[in-house]
C-alpha cells in the first residue's frame, strides 16, 4: 500500500529557511484532548504470554478483554523469550533424534543450524459468519526445518493434506503440533516430506495459535546431505544457497508446496 508523499519538514526548513512549523504540522486545536497524568499507565492491560501458551482460562480472558474494550496490552517479552527458547531446544531434539533415524550424526544438521533462524508468528482468526467458503491459511508447506505449532484456545481450524483429503488436526490436551518443513524434506532428499496444510475459520469463535519455525542459517546450503544420496544422480533437488532460496519464496504466492520447485530436479515428483 503506498502511502501519501509528504514533504520533509527538515528539507522545507533547509529551503526555505522558515522559522515556524508549517500548519499541516500542527496537531489540531480541538484535538487537545487530557493526558491522562501518573498511574494512567498502570491500567493498561498486562497479559501473561507464557500462561497463555499455557491454556490458562483465566489469561485468556484477559487477553480478550484487552482486545476488546482496549485493542491494546503489554506482554513481558520474558515470557516470550522463554517460550522461545524451551521450543528451540525442543526442535533442536527432535532434530537429532530423525538424524538418527535417518543414520545420520545429529552434528551434521547441527551444524547448518548455527546461528539458524527461529521465526514465531502469531495468529489470530476471527469467526466468519461465511466460514466455509473463506481461507484461514490457504495451502501451503512451511519453508523451514521443522515447525512447532501450539494451538493458543480450544478452537480448530487445522487441517494437513493426507491420501488425498484434507485431515482436520485436533491437539491432544497439552500436546504441541509438529510439521516437517520443506527444507527437512530436500536435506533428506524426499525420506522425510514436508506436510502442505491449511487452516479454516469457525463460524462463531475465534481461533488463536503460534508457529514456530526452525531453519538453518542464512548462509547454509540447502540441498540432500550427501548421507542421504548414493549416487550424485540420486539427488532430487539441486543445492542452493538458503537465502537467495527464501528470496524466491517470498516472491511467490503461498500455494501448496511452491517452495520446491526452484531447486526440484525433473524426475522428482515429491
Ligand atoms: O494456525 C495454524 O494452526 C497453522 C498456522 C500455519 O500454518 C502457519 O503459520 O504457517
């Protein structure tokens, strides 16, 4: 969305020389509204993220009052943070143990992981009274490693692609959801296939969750590990540096398992 050109005050001062604030600057007379002196502030809701993860009934009220009567809140990061870093930990496991799975050393996916990314977004869908015919998430499969995915309230709305039908995903009580990304599915060569999901809306609630995704460095190749080919001919999909590789993703629309195509050799059907 472009926004409307507006021009710099400083380069207007510099020009011209002028010694007032122009008027389109000035905040309108009747806009002069009280600010509310000490202990406003105190009022601001406050929301415990971490509890939230957590199912907490009691903050997940809370959360909704400060949507709904403020649009606004503040959150201690260091929930966040700490939210962020046991799921690293917990990525970075079961990371290790598929490479053990797949007789591969745990260090060699380690090590594209050094100073790889996490990424966390948040989502929020509100209900739609036409909920069967709009898109929560269209399709698509994650451009990562592996996601964590924690669904925030009872509500679901998930759904992955399997045999051919869309499976609708229902947490087990204090479960936390995980999807192979694309990634994993090329340093594999295609043992291990990312999952192409998708989220519908509830036609009355609202549904909250939180993706966490794991990728390997910026700087790291991404193509098979050459544990996982036989022969150079085996390989399903050409290396490429990961970075120009998000660079692609992002060009693109997000539909189905896209991410892939830059790097898929023809005879891959994955
Ligand atoms: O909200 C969900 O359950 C899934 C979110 C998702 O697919 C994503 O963020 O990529």
């Amino acid at each position: 969305m472009a926004s409307l050109p507006v021009p710099s005050v400083q380069a207007m001062v510099a020009a011209t020389g002028i010694d007032h604030v122009p008027p389109r600057y000035l905040r309108p007379t009747d806009a002069d509204e009280p600010v509310a002196s000490d202990g406003g502030e105190a009022e601001i809701p406050v929301v415990d993220f971490w509890r939230l993860q957590l199912g907490d009934g009691d903050e997940l009220a809370r959360l909704h009052i400060a949507c709904q009567y403020w649009g606004f809140f503040q959150s201690f990061r260091m929930a966040l943070d700490r939210y962020c870093a046991a799921v690293k930990i917990t990525a970075d496991g079961l990371l290790a143990a598929m490479a053990t799975n797949l007789g591969v050393e745990p260090e060699v996916i380690a090590e594209r992981c050094v100073g790889g990314v996490q990424s966390v977004r948040v989502q929020y869908y509100p209900p739609c009274g036409q909920a069967d015919k709009v898109a929560g998430i269209s399709p698509h499969s994650d451009a990562d490693l592996v996601t964590i995915l924690l669904q925030a309230n009872e509500v679901d709305g998930l759904q992955i692609r399997r045999g051919g039908a869309w499976l609708p995903v229902r947490p087990l009580e204090g479960a936390l959801i995980v999807n192979v990304g694309d990634i994993l599915q090329v340093f594999t060569n295609g043992r291990y296939k990312s999952v192409e999901h998708r989220v519908v809306v509830d036609g009355k609630k609202e549904r909250l969750s939180m993706a966490t995704f794991h990728s390997p460095s910026k700087n790291a190749i991404v193509g098979p590990l050459s544990e996982m080919v036989e022969h150079e001919d085996d390989a399903a999909y050409t290396s490429m540096d990961h970075d120009e590789l998000l660079k692609l993703f992002f060009a693109k629309k997000l539909e189905g398992k896209n991410f892939l195509n830059p790097i898929k050799k023809l005879k891959n059907s994955g």
